[in-house]
C-alpha cells in the first residue's frame, strides 16, 4: 500500500512541473525570437547596406525620405563610387526614381564597368519586386511616361523577368481606358455644344417666326383698315337699293317705283366713336303709299348691335315718292346699306 501511494505522489508532482517546463519553454523561444528581430537581423542589414546590397524588407516610413542630389559627372564615377550612390539610393527607397538618380541606374552602370559584378547583379535581382511596385504605382496613377520609363528599365535588369509582362499589361490597358475616357468626355463635350449650338438655332428660328408673324399682321390689319377707309369715302347712293334696281319710268309710263327725296344722316353711336370702330348696317324697311317708311329692321350687320339703332332711326326718318302701278301709290319694301366709319 505505501509502495502504491509512493508513486501516485511521484506521478502528482511530475504533473505539477510540466506546466512549469512549458512556460519556461516559450519564455526561451520568445527571447530568441526578439533577439533576432530586434538585435541580429538590423545588424544584418546594416553590414548587407554597407556592402552595397539591400534590405530583405523595404524601409518603413522612409517613402517620403529627402533625396540625395544626382552625382554631377556620372561617367567618372568608378565602380566603388557607382555602388556607394546605389546604396544612398536604397536607403531612400530610389529604386527607379527619380531618372538618373535612382538604384537601378547606379547598378546597371557598375554592370556595364564591371559586367558581372556580384553586388550589383544580387542588388537588382533582390530589388527588382519593390521596384516592379514602384513601376506599378506610376501605371496606377497614370504616369503614363514615366512608367515606361520605369518599365523599361526593370527589362534592362532581367529582361526575362515574367512581372515585365503583367506591367505592361496593366499600363497597355490603362492607356486604353485613359483614351476611351478622354475620347467620351470629347463625345459629351462636343454633344453638349451641338445641343447648345441646335437651341441658340431654334430660338433664332422662333423668334424670326414671331417677327414674320407680326408682320403678317400688321400689314392684314393696314391693309383692313385701308379697305374700310376706301369703303368709307366712296359715295353713297341717293336711292334704295330697290329703286336702283329699278328701271326709270318713261315719262309717260304708269308704273315706277319708289324714289328716295329726302336722306336723315346717321348719328355716330359716342361708345363706337370713342373705341375708334368702324362697321355697317343693312336695313330692311317698307315704303308706305305715302312716301313714309315703316316696318325698319336690321337685316344684317357688322358688328352686331352696335350700330343697330343709330341705322335704323335713320331710315326712319327717310321721305320717298311711293311706287306707282297703273298710276296709283302703293307700298314698295326695300334695303339700304349704311356705312360707319370715323374717317366718314
């Protein structure tokens, strides 16, 4: 029984120290990893900066770092001055930009002093993704120049590179939509002055019409007012319209009708005259054996009721020498037109 109890207390402690063990394990691990983060790996790429090659991440926060003025003589520099530019350049993250004062630049130029070189070859093989970012931001932002620019450097590097192609892609497909857009902005713009340009030509129109159209009538209402003037100042019959018509008798002849003797002038209604209007009366009325008229009625008239009265006290008033058949008066009916004009 002691033996039994002995190991359960021995497996219980065991038990109780593997957590500890554990814990003492990640503190271990935890260290070694902030060792290598915060102390082994930036002394790392110090020393790689230092031999001219480049960061295995890209700087944080140094995208807006001051840049360096372009060496003035570039064809004196020797190779150890080319790679000394290109590292300055990385550290500001100058990979492609700006022209002739960039990473790339430096490093093709040590190539072509030195080909070969091992600095310069590592650098723009290591550098070449973040460059290719560089190359795809001026795509984006539609530096269309500069792109290609950019572009075609990376294919001075590795020509072969499979990224060069999707840049191209990218830049070759924004150029078209660049186009296609500024080519429908042309299309609105010149819609919108052909609409501008086709309203200005109807409102010319519409207002020509107008000016047609009151000229039209003006010279209808001159030529109305000509036409009553002339009706005005034409003389008017001495006879009914009945004895006009009437063939004269012959001295000794026993019928004849009736002759008008005595004519009453209109009154010229005060309302009619004061508007400045103008009309006729057509009255009818029967000339009675006596030579008087009666039964005076309007048979037509223009304008209604306005000159009704003042004609048809007029012709009331008239005197004839009645209608005679076989030598006796009789009574004759007739029509007399009236005319009302202020120019009268």
């Amino acid at each position: 029984m002691d033996t039994r109890y002995s190991y359960i207390a021995h497996r219980r402690v065991r038990g109780a120290a593997r957590p500890v063990v554990i814990a003492i394990v990640a503190i271990v691990v935890a260290l070694a990893a902030a060792a290598w983060f915060l102390i082994v790996r930036p002394y790392r790429e110090q020393m790689q900066l230092d031999a001219g090659g480049v960061p295995t991440v890209p700087a944080a926060g140094n995208t807006q770092a001051a840049t360096s003025a372009a060496p003035a003589n570039l064809q004196a520099l020797d190779v150890n001055q080319l790679l000394d530019e290109a590292s300055k350049a990385l550290k500001q993250q100058r990979y492609l930009a700006p022209a002739g004062n960039n990473a790339f630049e430096f490093y093709l130029r040590v190539l072509a002093k030195q080909p070969g070189n091992p600095v310069a070859t590592s650098a723009l093989r290591e550098t070449f993704p973040y460059a290719a970012s560089d190359a795809e931001q001026a795509v984006n932002s539609r530096s269309f120049d500069e792109a290609q620019r950019e572009i075609d450097l990376l294919a001075k590097a590795d020509p072969a590179n499979f990224t060069l192609t999707i840049l191209r892609s990218k830049l070759d497909a924004q150029r078209k939509l660049a186009d296609q857009q500024q080519e429908q902005a042309q299309n609105q713009q010149k819609a919108a002055q052909l609409a501008a340009e086709k309203a200005a030509a109807d409102k010319a129109e519409a207002a020509k019409q107008a000016e047609q159209q009151q000229a039209q009538q003006a010279q209808v209402a001159e030529q109305a007012k000509a036409k009553q003037q002339k009706v005005a100042e034409q003389p008017q019959s001495t006879q009914p319209q009945s004895t006009q018509a009437a063939t004269p008798a012959a001295a000794t002849g026993q019928t004849t009708g009736a002759v008008l003797v005595k004519r009453a002038q209109a009154n010229y209604p005060t309302a009619a005259l004061r508007a400045n209007q103008s009309g006729w009366v057509l009255v009818g009325f029967t000339v009675t054996a006596d030579g008087r008229t009666s039964d005076v009625h309007v048979v037509d008239a223009q304008p209604r009721h306005v000159f009704d009265r003042a004609a048809t006290e007029a012709v009331s008033r008239y005197r004839f020498t009645p209608a005679m058949r076989d030598g006796n008066p009789v009574e004759s009916t007739s029509q007399q037109r009236i005319e009302f004009s202020t120019g009268h």
